[in-house]
C-alpha cells in the first residue's frame, strides 16, 4: 500500500470511529451531564491510546518526541480540546442528533480556511465550491424547524464546537510529525483534566459510576482511535485534504442516529444533506488531484 493510500484509509477510519460519537453520547447524555461526557470521553482517549503507548515507546526515535518547540501548538491543541467538546455535547442536547452530526462538516469549511490563511498550506480553486455548499448545508440545518427563521441555539453550538476544532485540526497538523501516541495522549489527559475541572466548578451533577465506564469507552473508540487514525492520515495529506475525508464521518453518524435513535427525517434536513453530499463529492474530488 502506497503513503497515500495508506493515508486515505487513516483518514477514513478516523471518520468512521467518530461517527459513533454523536448518537452514542445522545443516549448517554439522559444520564451524564454534557461536560462531564466531554471529560470522560477524552479521559478515555488519553486512557486507551496511553496504554498503547506503554507497549509502544520503546520502539519510538528520541526525534519523534515533543519538544519544547511544539509546546504552543500542544497547549493551543489541548485549550481548543476542551471548549469543543463541551460546545458539542450541550448542541447535542439541545438538538438533535442527526443535525448534529451533519452539522460537523462545517469542521472542513474552518480547517480549510484556517489552514490556507493562517498556516499558508496550498488549497486549490475547486474547493472554494465545496466550501459553499458545505457552509449553505450548515445554515439550512441551523433553522430551528420547517417553519421557522430563527437559529436553533443547539446548531449554533455544534457550529460552534466545529470552528474550535478546524483551529486545533491545523494545531495539532503542525506538530503530526511526532509521536501520535504521545499527541493523543496528552489531548485526552490535558482535555480530559481541563473538562472536568469546567464539570466541577460549574456544578454539574456527578454521574453514577455505572454510566462512567460505557462513556469512557466510547472515548476511546470515537475520540482516541479517531484522533490516533486522523493524525496518522494528516502527516501525508495535510490538515485541508485529510478534514475532506474525514467529511464521511457526519453522513455515518447521521444514519445510526435514525437506526438508533429513531429521529425522524424532515424535508429541511434531506434538502441540507443533498447540498452536503455535493459540497463532500467536491471536497474529496480536490484530494485525488495531483498537483
């Protein structure tokens, strides 16, 4: 398997884990209050990939360690970790699933510009389409119903949460090549910890220790295996063409919050996901281009 190739399906994968998230943390999101859920899912990421790491360092190169160089990008990664998560699980409970979900996309449209304005990498003229679509698809799911014009405060939340990731994606892309053990790691630890101590002085209600370790769990899986895959992928294709893929993500996540959740399909929601499936075919057209 080629780098690229071998790239494409981290980038892939990396959608596919997180595509658990959202219908999962709406179930358990009945029973854990939204930042705690955000703490315990990156305490699972940091948890799981932390012990992968124990298996793993003694066949790491002294150069693939953090430095005190990277130390603003890492700090930068952990901070916007913190807020994201937290602007997610309150849109989740606020909102529904299926928009949530769809609503991640607009995390392509904020790496993309972030990473060509801020970080200067190279991103050709057929992607400002995709961007369009992608940014008109977020607006129609922002409506609150079929009949309304004002913003769901929930969707503004997830769009919220998405800008804070596009800035850690293009964070985190400039220090993907070092140890993805390490970064994730750190992350879930740093995040974790940070969310917690939101958790506490805000007041949330602790949760029964029963519904911590399903959470946790889901952490791994869905924040630690995604973010390990998604950098994994970024070392290759960089932080625009890698958020392209990972666009598959939302799509997955929408289908298993109707065969979970049972959330209804509306004409507004299947009007977006048509403008979203063109703006994703657009976006990931732009990855198979050699330049």
């Amino acid at each position: 398997m080629t780098g690229k190739l071998k790239a494409v399906f981290y980038a892939i994968a990396a959608a596919v884990f997180y595509a658990l998230n959202v219908p999962c943390s709406k179930l358990l999101l009945e029973r854990i209050a939204p930042t705690y859920m955000a703490a315990f899912l990156y305490l699972g990421a940091g948890a799981g990939v932390g012990i992968m790491y124990l298996f793993h360092h003694k066949h790491e190169a002294q150069t693939e360690r953090l430095e005190k160089k990277d130390m603003p990008y890492t700090v930068g990664m952990v901070l916007l970790d913190i807020i994201a998560p937290i602007l997610l699980m309150l849109g989740v409970k606020l909102g529904t699933s299926a928009n949530a979900s769809l609503l991640g996309n607009f995390e392509i449209v904020a790496t993309t510009l972030i990473a060509l304005f801020i970080f200067k990498e190279k991103v050709i003229r057929r992607l400002w389409a995709a961007i369009g679509l992608i940014t008109l698809s977020s607006i129609i799911l922002s409506l609150g119903g079929e009949d309304s014009f004002t913003f769901s405060v929930g969707s503004l939340l997830v769009l919220g949460a998405t800008a804070c990731w596009g800035l850690e994606n293009n964070c985190t892309r400039s220090i993907s090549d070092k140890s993805t053990y390490q970064i994730v790691t750190i992350k879930g630890f740093g995040s974790g910890t940070g969310s917690l101590i939101v958790a506490i002085i805000i007041g949330e209600k602790l949760p029964e220790i029963k519904y911590i370790l399903p959470a946790v769990v889901l952490g791994f899986v869905a924040y630690g295996l995604s973010i390990f895959t998604y950098i994994r992928a970024q070392k290759t294709l960089g932080a625009a063409k890698t958020s392209a893929y990972y666009a598959l993500s939302p799509f997955i996540g929408a289908f298993l919050s109707f065969i979970l959740l049972h959330e209804s399909l509306t004409i507004v929601y299947l009007i977006a996901l048509a403008v979203m499936i063109a703006g994703t075919a657009f976006v990931v057209s732009d990855t198979l281009i050699q330049e």
